[in-house]
C-alpha cells in the first residue's frame, strides 16, 4: 500500500509520500511515487501516486514520455493551460490506462489495477492548485474547506493532519506536522515505510522550494518521532483520572 499526503498552505504547497510497494517478513520494496515537472519561471507540476504499481507508473511512464517530446500536441504537463486542464487530462490518461489493463486481463482483473493519484502545482499568473484524481478518471480540488488530501492508508494519520493544519502556517512547521502524520501511520501499518520523499513549493517560485528523501536513520525524523511519543504519553498522564463510582 502507501500513504501519501498533499497540502494546500497560503505559502504554496507541502506534499509527501512513502515509497513502500510490497511488505512482508521477507518481501519489502520501494518505489518513488512522487514525481515534479517543471519550466522554469513559467510552471511546476507534480504528482503523487497510490494503488497498482504496474497502473501508476504506467501513468507516469507516459507523462514523462510526453515531456521529451515538446511538439506533441497532448503534451499537457508543458502545454496546459490551467491546472484544471491538467487535471483533467491526467484523470483521462488514468482511467484509460486502468481500462487497458482490465480488458487485456479480462473479468478477473476487474478492480485489480485501480489507482488514485494527487495532482498539484502552479501555472504563472494562478494560484497553486491540488486534486484528487479517482480511478474513474474524475476529480475534486482542494478548497478551504478541504485544504489537504490523503490517498493510501489515510486513516491513522488523518486526526494528527485535522488538529494540527492551519492554512497560514509555516512551510517548516507544515514538514513537521507531516511528519507526525507519518510517523503514525508508520507505527500503525506495516505496509507504509520509509524512504519519504518530501517536496515543497513555494508559491510563484515555479521550482522545487525543497526536497527531501528521509531515509532510515534520519536524525531529525527520528526526533519527531521520539518527541512525538513522549508527547502522547506526557498528555496522557496529564488527563483527569477516571474514578470508580462510589455507589453500591
């Protein structure tokens, strides 16, 4: 599985992922699932993936393929005019690649090959914008409302993101909310691990503000994650105890 999560900051954006694809007492590999494109002065793009591996890079394959050939004229990662354009074209790309791979593995493949993918960036003169992108190819954008998507296994680090986002904080302290999501997630579920990739975008740079690989030994994940635990114990004890009822 993976966990992989995109935030919306009035600063740009913040995005990380794990690169877990298979886990087991002895069958654990990685794979990048955060990739960037960008032209500089003019846009960056990138995009996250969870689900089939053989579907996603399948995606992403393409997408690469379309940027070394600049005169084609479906080439939206160079091209588009919008990232809803953007967007949209990747959700097409996804839902046909999934298509494909069903109708060449049959009935038995329905539901296999599904993927979902978080797209963001920013175009010159527009803001940075975020989508979630569903394996039926359509798609939401982040809002107010919902500054910050999750794809993967999203469930244990979702409290951590919902108390602790603010949409003007810091990148910085963005990274370490992050981080903590992903630590979580980490000490829950087996089947997302380290490397991280971590990627930050600064709003109109059209670059990569920052990016990251936390590896095995990271001195500052590791940090996060033991300030983090004591952090939880130490409110723990902290808590009002709970009494038994005097009453017969």
């Amino acid at each position: 599985m993976t966990y992989c999560v995109g935030m919306v900051l009035d600063k740009g954006l913040v995005l990380m992922s794990d690169t877990r694809t298979n886990s087991g007492v002895d069958n654990i590999s990685t794979f990048r699932k955060l990739s960037h494109w960008s032209v500089p002065g003019e846009r960056i793009i990138a995009v996250m993936t969870a689900g089939n591996l053989a579907t996603t890079q399948a995606v992403i394959s393409q997408l690469e393929e379309r940027t070394k050939a600049p005169g084609e004229r479906d080439n939206t990662l160079l091209k588009g005019a919008t990232m809803f354009q953007v967007a949209t074209e990747i959700g097409r790309l996804l839902r046909a690649t999934i298509e494909n791979v069903q109708r060449a593995n049959g009935e038995g493949g329905k539901g296999r090959f599904t993927a979902t993918m978080i797209v963001a960036g920013q175009i010159r003169g527009m803001q940075p914008r975020l989508f979630m992108i569903y394996p039926e190819g359509n798609f939401i954008e982040a809002s107010h409302d919902t500054p910050f998507f999750q794809i993967g296994e999203t469930k244990y680090g979702r409290p951590i993101l919902l108390r602790g986002y603010d949409r003007d904080m810091s990148f910085e302290d963005a990274v370490k909310l992050t981080m903590v999501s992903f630590d979580s997630t980490l000490k829950a579920n087996l089947s997302v691990g380290l490397p991280l990739d971590l990627l930050v975008i600064a709003k109109d740079a059209f670059a990569p503000t920052h990016a990251h690989r936390v590896s095995a030994g990271d001195a500052y994940f590791e940090a996060i994650s033991r300030g983090w635990g004591n952090a939880l114990r130490s409110a723990f004890h902290s808590l009002p105890a709970y009494r038994f009822s005097d009453d017969a």
